[in-house]
C-alpha cells in the first residue's frame, strides 16, 4: 500500500528505525526496500579514544625506528651494510645509545597506554565498554548487526534535515587489511577530510 500510493518501489525506499530486528531485518528482508538504523547511544562514541590511538601509533612509529637501528647493528657485526639512512652515519656504540633511549621511550609510552587501554570504554559503560567495539580494534556483535542489516546508521533522525529526499544513501566501502597503507596515506595528503555531516551520518550519499 505505501509502494503504491508514493508510486515508489523497492529499493527506492528508505526505511529509518530504532530497533534491528523488528524494524530494519524486517524491511529489508521481506520489502526489499533500504534501510537507516538510528542509535542514539553511538553519538557518544566518536572521539572518545582519541588520545589512546594516537600514543599507541606514536609507540609504533619509536618501534619501526629501534627496529631498524636493531636490525642495522644486527648486519654491521656480519659486516654487512646497514639498509637505514638513520644508521650509516652511527658507530656501534651511538647505535646501542640510541637503542637505549629509543626503549626507554617505548616503556614510558606503555606507562601511559596501559591504564588507559585497561580503562577503555568505561567511561561510556562501566560493564559493557562501547557498544561498536570489542577490545581495541574489533568490532562488537552489535555493530556487525548493524552493518548486516543497516545500509546506512545515524545518531539522530535530524540528520537526515540536511539532504532532499531525493538523496541516495551508500555505505562506506568496506576496506580489508591490504587497503590500510593506501588509506592511510590518503588521510596524510587530504588532511581533515571528513566534514560535520559526514561524522554525523555513515554514508557516502549520491544526490540523484
């Protein structure tokens, strides 16, 4: 009845709830048309970690560095030349010097990391940490619903204000492990990419 008298059909249609399986499975599944979950509680996420994720790829970069320095005086005692830029100019002991401080480094970075990885999540919910994530870097039961069901997720129905209803909503590209270091060098050469509606609704959108 409602295909018929908006004379739209299927996948044309755009279907927003707040709950996964009466709503959104059940639209989708048996009506074919697409679907938008809202989430309020997910507003609350974004940022929140922040400060976390940076020291733990701030430790990484310190470790590729000692790694290299490492495997240099590694192949400077098998009188083999040293493959880094950063160590031809070294004599063993400035080597070994810098090893040393580059540990220390790492050790106060885990002074830091620790208690904040240990406490990750608690200040959103004390039992059950992020309702998107499970430990660092997986995501939780819940988000893999989300995503099997949803086209597209928002906090706030609001959001949706700032498109026409003509608008077709896509989710984002789902990306595997070997698309991390093309992804990531894009984010250095575009810089702050994101805008404040696309932080506020996940979805490429395609305005026909």
């Amino acid at each position: 009845m409602v295909e018929n008298s908006l004379d739209i059909h299927g996948d044309e249609i755009l279907y927003v709830g707040d709950h996964i399986y009466t709503d959104v499975s059940q639209s989708k599944v048996h009506l074919r048309w697409r679907t938008a979950l809202i989430c309020r509680e997910l507003e609350e996420e974004p940022g929140r970690r922040a400060s976390l994720i940076e020291l733990i790829n701030q430790k990484e970069v310190v470790g590729d560095l000692f790694n290299q320095l490492r495997l240099a005086l590694q192949r400077r005692t098998r009188e083999r030349p040293a493959q880094t830029l950063a160590a031809t100019s070294m004599d063993d002991q400035e080597l070994t010097e810098s090893m040393q401080k580059l540990l220390i480094v790492m050790q106060r970075l885990d002074e830091k990391i620790a208690p904040m990885l240990e406490a990750d999540g608690e200040l959103f919910n004390k039992r059950w940490g992020y309702l998107s994530r499970a430990g660092l870097w997986d995501k939780s039961h819940l988000m893999r619903q989300i995503e099997k069901y949803a086209d597209i997720y928002t906090s706030r129905v609001s959001n949706f204000l700032h498109y026409t209803p003509f608008m077709y909503f896509r989710s984002q590209e789902q990306t595997l492990a070997h698309d991390a270091y093309s992804q990531h060098d894009l984010q250095l050469d575009d810089g702050d990419a994101y805008s404040q509606h696309d932080s506020q609704l996940n979805g490429n959108i395609i305005d026909n």
